[in-house]
C-alpha cells in the first residue's frame, strides 16, 4: 500500500512539471474570486453568484489552497468563455444525499477547467469512504448516489483536475474538442468496494486525454454511444480498474449504437480487473468502428485483453447506460465490429488473485459465459456470432501468467474468413501466434 501511495505521488508530481501551457489564448477581460466561510458554513451560494456573475468572457477563481463547504449542488449551464481556476480544495458534505443528479453541471461553449499544479491544491474531495463501506451485503452501491461533474462544451478544456474519494462516477463528457491532461482520480479503498467509480465516461466527439493518472474501481474510461475521434494516452490506470472500455453498447435495442475512431496508447495498466475491454449487449444493434489499443503494459491485470457481445450488468438500474432489459434478452442482433487492433501488449496476467472486490454473483459477473478459466488468459474474444466481428487483428502480443505457465485464449467466432490478419488460431487453448 506504502508503495502504491509512493508511485502515485511521484507519477502525479513528474506530470505536473511535465505540463503543457494553455492550448490557446482566450480573452477574458471579467473576474470573480470566491470567498470561503472557512470552513464554518456552506459555500455552495457563494460559488453559484460567482458563477451567475462570471458566466461569460470571465475567469472564476477558487483562492490558492483555500477550503470552500460544497454542500449543495452547483448547475452553471449558460456558461460561455469561462476559466474555472481551481486553486482550492472542495469538500462535498460528509453525510448522505440521494439524488442521483451530478453535483456540478458545467455546461456551454468554450470553458476550461484549471487545476492546479501544486499536488496539494486543487482536489474536489468527495468523502466516498462512508457510501462505500455503508454498501448493503450483495449490494452494488447504494441507490441514488450522485454524480460528481457533468462537462458539457465545445473547444473546451480540463487540466489538473483532481478527485478524492470519488462517491461514484467522475466525470462525464459531452460536446465536442474537449483535452484532458494531467487528471488525478484516486478511489483507493481502505475499506468496502468502490463501486461505479468510473473515471471519464465519454459521450463527445475529438476528445484527447492524457498524461493523467486514473486509481478507481470501475472503467478508467469508458467511451459510449455518439463518440467519435477519441485519443486516450500516456496515462497510468489501476487500482480495481476496468480498464480502456468501448460500451457498454446496445442496451436499448430500438437505438443504433455508433462510437468509431478511437485509439488508446501507451498506457501503463496496473492491478487492474481489464486492460482493453470492449463490451455490447446481446440483442443490440450498431456499429463499433476503427479502434485501437497500443503499447500498452498490463501488470497482474485479470483480463488483458477482451472482448464480449453479450455484456450482463449485474448493477441496479442507476447503473445503466440505456433502457433496454437486462435479462432474458433475445439473441437476434449484435453490435457489429470492425476494424479492431491490439499491438504491443506486455505483462503479465493476475493468475494467482484474480478479479476484484466487485463480485456479489455466483457465477461472478466477469466470469459469466466463460467456464473453466484458468487465469491464463491473455486474450478473450467472444464474438456473438461468426459475422459480428470483421477485420480483427492482433500483433506483438507478448503476456504471460504469473504462473508462468503457457499464456492461453478464449476465442469464439472471429473467423478466419472476415478476420484474415487475426495473428492466431481462433479456438481456445494455448495462445499461439502465427
């Protein structure tokens, strides 16, 4: 733990002295600093006049290392032109509040989020400790929690953006020309599972993350629906991670999935439950198109690399992407792939303690429709059936057990015909590639 603690603020502290200047220069000619109670009251109100006051052409200030009470959720959704300086620590209230709603909606063109670089500074700490440890037995979360950022723009930018405890999901994306770098997400339990802990769930278009650090128990990212030209590298994820995820898709069966030109690379993987997952509904319909996974290092990583057309979520209803059933769904469409490539993975497979704290199912959720493993797995691809997957192609895999048996694949229906550049045999057994 001493370690993992040691790595994490080493990395976080090389990213910021290895930070890019601003992607451009904006004319801001307003200011609104925001005074704190210091720590005797809510500050929500103060935030949401500066806000109200500062909603275009302006910079809104948290004060250097100052603590400001955000006991109450804060909507700026007419925001224009803004620079949200994030100089200060939040602190969301330490009892529970059920509404299911994000805590900050940030909404309209042209905003940037600045951080700070100063790892003490600059954290939105959440205090998700209590709701993970207050989670029922067999529970997945407890209901209604909330969000914490809904970020909504276009040419918009988030840079040093800090999370602490985490309640649940981080940060979701939307709008178009969005750059993250230098994000710090940490979920570490001492505790009871972090569930829904999700660090960027992207709904956008020509998005670019990197050089982030990314410790939660859910999908560091996880690009959905109607995303686009999406860029994911140079970061470090771990923890109880599941991993660079493309879905969940086509789990409202009358809607027509898209996500297409996404590429992940040179991404560090650590302890995580998946590296590179991608995961559709059985049932569903769409199209998942031209995505990459490159240089990326797995490190005691159950499942490196997987893919499944027949995702089950074994969350409550909070949990879902879409409105379509859960269960008993009928096999008559898949989300169709095309396109896909794996290159350059190095590591090892965790053969020894595998998967995570989030197993409540018997069988686990993440070893349903996959009997008799062997924790050998380098690669899962269960393609739903022999026509959903096209042109798929693996090279320079290089993943061994901690074992150090024989690396090993589950592979059904990538066949040959529509995947010639496979890199393998597709059948279960010893992984061998060509």
């Amino acid at each position: 733990m001493l370690f993992t603690r040691i790595s994490i603020c080493l990395c976080l502290s090389s990213l910021a002295l290895g930070a890019p200047s601003s992607k451009r220069s904006t004319e801001r000619p307003h200011r609104c600093v925001i005074p704190s109670s210091n720590g005797t009251a809510n500050d929500s109100p103060a935030v949401a006049q500066a806000f109200a006051k500062c909603a275009s052409d302006s910079v809104i200030v948290f004060q250097d290392g100052v603590d400001y009470n955000i006991f109450t959720p804060i909507a700026a959704t007419n925001l224009s032109n803004v620079e949200i300086k994030m100089s200060g620590n939040l602190h969301l209230p330490q009892k529970y509040y059920r509404d299911g709603s994000y805590w900050f909606k940030l909404k309209g063109p042209n905003i940037d989020y600045t951080g700070s670089a100063n790892v003490n500074h600059g954290w939105i700490n959440s205090y998700g400790q209590a709701w993970w440890d207050a989670n029922p037995v067999n529970g997945t979360g407890i209901d209604s929690r909330p969000h914490l950022m809904s970020f909504q723009t276009t040419d918009g930018s988030l840079k040093y953006f800090k999370s602490r405890k985490p309640i649940a999901w981080n940060v979701q994306l939307q709008g178009d020309n969005i750059t993250v770098s230098h994000a710090f997400i940490d979920a570490e339990s001492t505790g009871s599972f972090p569930f829904n802990t999700d660090g960027f769930d992207v709904t956008a278009t020509n998005v670019h993350i990197s050089d982030s650090v990314i410790y939660n128990g859910d999908d560091a990212i996880a690009v959905q629906s109607g995303s686009h030209n999406v860029v994911f590298e140079r970061n470090t994820i771990g923890y109880q991670s599941h991993g660079m995820s493309i879905g969940s898709l086509g789990q409202t069966q009358s809607e027509f999935a898209n996500v297409s030109n996404i590429h992940f690379e040179d991404v560090t993987v650590i302890d995580a439950v998946y590296g590179s997952r991608f995961k559709s509904w059985m049932g569903g319909q769409g199209i998942a198109k031209n995505i990459t996974w490159k240089n990326i290092r797995v490190y005691n990583v159950t499942f490196p690399i997987f893919v499944t057309q027949s995702y089950t979520n074994q969350g409550s209803s909070q949990t879902q992407l879409g409105n379509g059933v859960t269960s008993g769904r009928v096999n008559n469409a898949s989300v169709m792939m095309e396109d896909f490539v794996w290159s350059d993975f190095t590591g090892t497979v965790n053969s020894w303690r595998p998967g995570d704290g989030s197993c409540v199912t018997d069988p686990c959720w993440y070893d349903v429709g996959l009997p008799d493993l062997k924790h050998t797995e380098a690669v899962i691809i269960e393609c739903n059936t022999n026509s959903s997957c096209k042109n798929f192609e693996l090279k320079n895999i290089e993943i061994i057990p901690q074992t150090m048996a024989e690396p090993t694949v589950v592979c059904i229906n990538a066949t040959a015909t529509l995947n010639p550049d496979l890199g393998f045999d597709c059948r279960n057994g010893t992984f061998s590639p060509n």
